[in-house]
C-alpha cells in the first residue's frame, strides 16, 4: 500500500488498501498521491452537482486514456456525478476544412465515436455537454457559492472559482474524473480559506473598459498561478454581477488562465468573495501592479504573430473561445450586421465561425438573429476551435481571432473586437 501523508479515515484507507477492488484502490492512491505532493491535510467531499471533464477529444494517439476508461467500465466504477466535457474538436458541417484537412481530422480523431461511448457509460451529463462554458444556463452545470468540485479546463476552473465562489483546484485532465469518481477530492490550495487570499493587488486605472482579453492577459502574464485582487474596474462595471458582466469575466478570466496560471481572482465590488470580504482577502505581504492603458498597448504589441507570411490575407476567424454566451451571439450578429452596411457590404469578406456550447446554439435557432447568419456568410458550430487548430494543415493557415486562449496556444493571430469587426466586414 501507497506510504501516504495526509489524514485518511477508515473507509479511505481500506479503498487504498484494496479492500474495495484493484482498481478503485489505484484510483484512491493516483488521488492520495496528488494530495500529497501538494500538501494536502485531508481528502474533502465533492458536494458541488456535476463534475466537468477538460478531455473531450478522440485523439488516436491516447490510447492510455482509453485503455484507462475500458479498465474502470470493466471493474464496474463509474463517475458518483454526472459530468460536462470540453467541445468536440470537429464540426464538417459548419466549420469549412476542406478534403485534405477532413482526411487528417479522420485520421487525429478516429477514436472519438468509441471515445465519447466511454463518457457516456462513464456518466456524461447530456449528449449537449459537449463545451467549455457548462457553467451557461442553458446548460446548467453552475456550482453553488462554497461547493467543493472536481473540474478541470482552465476557463471554466477559474470562472467557477472566481464568479461563482466554487472551490476547486486547477486540475490535469483525469484527475478531475478520479475525484469525481470517489466524491472526494484533496484539501489544499483553491480550496482553503487561505489558499483563495490574494498575494497581488491588481489597480486599472483606463478611462475605459479595458478589451476583457487584453486585461487577462496582463493579469496572467504578470501574476502566474497566484491569486490577484482587482481594483478599478468596478467604475466601468457597475456592481451588478449581471449576463453583460459575467460575460466578460468569462473572457477576462480564460486570459488570465490561458497567459498564466491563474484559478481565482477576485474583482472589488463584484465576484462574491470580494463583496463579502473585501480587503480582508489581500495579504500583508502582496505587491501591486498597475495597469494603465499604456501597459495594454505594451502587452498587446508584445504578442507575437506565428504566420509565415505577415502580410497574408486571413483565411479564416474564430470567434468564441471560451464559448458564446447567448446574449454575446446576439451582440456578434447585430455588430457584423452593422459594420457589413458601413462598409456597404451585404457578407463577410473572411470566412467567420462563431461558436459556442449546444444547449446555446439549439436556443439560439429559436432567435430571429439566427437567420441573418447564412446572409451574411457567418458559420456557428459547437467546436474547440483550439482542437481545430490543432490540425498541422490548418496550423499553417492565417487564422484570426478575439481569443487571446487561442492566441496562446495555436498560430493564430489576435485582434481585439473591433479590430476583427473591422477585418471580417471590408473589402481586402
């Protein structure tokens, strides 16, 4: 048996032992020693709803990930909670690829009918939990204030932790199952009083809202994986954790995540633990980083642009990483519906996917925005645009996007709002 640290009762430990079958005992010790290297104290019930898995994807080359999944179907263990998963990584009928690049996609993810079978004998909540947004209400995975949970994905982790007062560490993929598998997850880190204090004091000082992905972006970069309190933004916010505001904390926070390492951060006047406590969650100790509108300027004009050619015409924009909000979809239609009449334009000039989770996209049909899409040549797919990018064939493709997450981890190329309203409704 596993020599382990932290305080385990005594149904914890026979499950170590083994005395509840081989195979849950791996899992407890894969837990168990996870706790351990991050100093847990003990293992702390999962009491949120619903768990949320970041590996969605039936990449043929994951064989141990599905040999894993056989192993615990067979023994009979499967997730104590339903769980969401991140998007599917293709959408042929939405997303335009092409011959080759459809023939690579067969090729990267031939495994995902087999894969997505396991999840749903595992405990998939419903074939529409397929997004990075599961917190969205169209879904419903949305955590309690104070619920413990056992999620990962960077975006949805540090939204849960942050808007929604959730508790949950930034888990790797798997591990975010095993927990959800034994209700019970390791106590250190985002899940302690302590461990959700801030050792950076963020100040914005803009006479404007700050573009969402730009701000994260600054807040990652600088403050990693700790946890900042932001002040300043309140004046352009209001203090109404409203759909307009949880939308950009959606995007803010996936920058901050995705360019850093962040879980949690609190926003004066607005994210629940700072309402509640306010001040009393910095620490003696924390340093200050202030962020005016030259600082944006100085972190925008710091990313670098991964195309071959700089000058190339873009072949493709996404829009949506995280995933839309139904009020954002709106926002997106309206806004490329008046910018096409501005510059007298009846489509889009660069082939432009909106996307977003399905639960929103089935309720988005229902709209009458949804029928001026095909008009103005704009896709909407359920997708991980990042998983798309993924494809070598697209990878070299000049892609723009207001994701500064894809940003990060793909060649595409940033643009604020504007800048791709601009780039996808003129003439090139």
């Amino acid at each position: 048996m596993y020599d382990f640290k932290m305080n385990l009762n005594e149904d914890e430990i026979s499950i170590l032992k083994g005395e509840k079958g081989e195979t849950l005992a791996k899992v407890m010790k894969t837990i168990v020693m996870y706790g351990d290297t991050f100093g847990a104290d003990r293992l702390v019930p999962v009491s949120g709803e619903y768990g949320h898995l970041v590996t969605s994807f039936g990449l043929s080359m994951m064989k141990p990930v599905y040999n894993l999944m056989r192993e615990l179907l067979e023994a009979g263990i499967c997730s104590k909670q339903k769980f969401t998963v991140d998007p599917r990584p293709v959408d042929k009928e939405n997303v335009p690829a092409g011959f080759l690049k459809n023939l690579v996609f067969k090729y990267m993810y031939s495994k995902q009918n087999d894969y997505e079978d396991q999840l749903k004998k595992m405990g998939l909540m419903t074939e529409d939990g397929f997004t990075c947004t599961c917190y969205m209400e169209e879904l419903g995975n949305i955590p309690k204030k104070g619920e413990v949970i056992s999620w990962a994905e960077s975006s949805a982790v540090v939204y849960a932790n942050s808007v929604l007062g959730a508790r949950c560490n930034r888990n790797s993929g798997l591990i975010e199952l095993f927990g959800s598998i034994l209700g019970k997850v390791p106590n250190f880190g985002l899940l302690t009083d302590e461990g959700r204090k801030a050792t950076w004091v963020i100040e914005v000082k803009t006479d404007e809202l700050p573009e969402a992905q730009v701000l994260g972006s600054a807040i990652g970069m600088k403050v990693m994986e700790n946890v900042p309190y932001i002040k300043g933004l309140e004046k352009h916010l209001g203090n109404d954790l409203n759909n307009r505001v949880r939308d950009y904390l959606k995007d803010m926070g996936a920058a901050t995540a995705s360019n850093g390492a962040v879980g949690l951060y609190h926003l004066e006047g607005i994210t629940p633990e700072a309402v509640e406590q306010g001040e009393s969650l910095i620490k003696e100790t924390h340093q200050t980083y202030v962020i005016d509108e030259s600082e944006l300027i100085r972190i925008k004009d710091s990313y670098k642009v991964m195309w071959k050619d700089l000058s190339a015409r873009p072949e493709m924009c996404f829009i949506g990483c995280p995933h839309l909000s139904l009020q954002q979809l709106e926002e997106w239609v309206e806004n490329i519906e008046k910018r096409l009449h501005i510059h007298k334009n009846n489509r889009v000039s660069v082939p432009t996917v909106l996307t977003t989770s399905p639960s929103v996209l089935k309720e988005f049909k229902k709209n009458p925005h949804f029928s001026k899409l095909e008009t103005m040549g704009v896709g909407l797919s359920y997708i991980c645009p990042l998983m798309y990018m993924n494809n070598p064939l697209c990878a070299k493709m000049p892609v723009i996007t207001n994701s500064n997450k894809l940003r990060t981890y793909t060649t595409s190329r940033y643009y604020t709002d504007h800048e791709i309203l601009d780039q996808i409704t003129r003439r090139h």
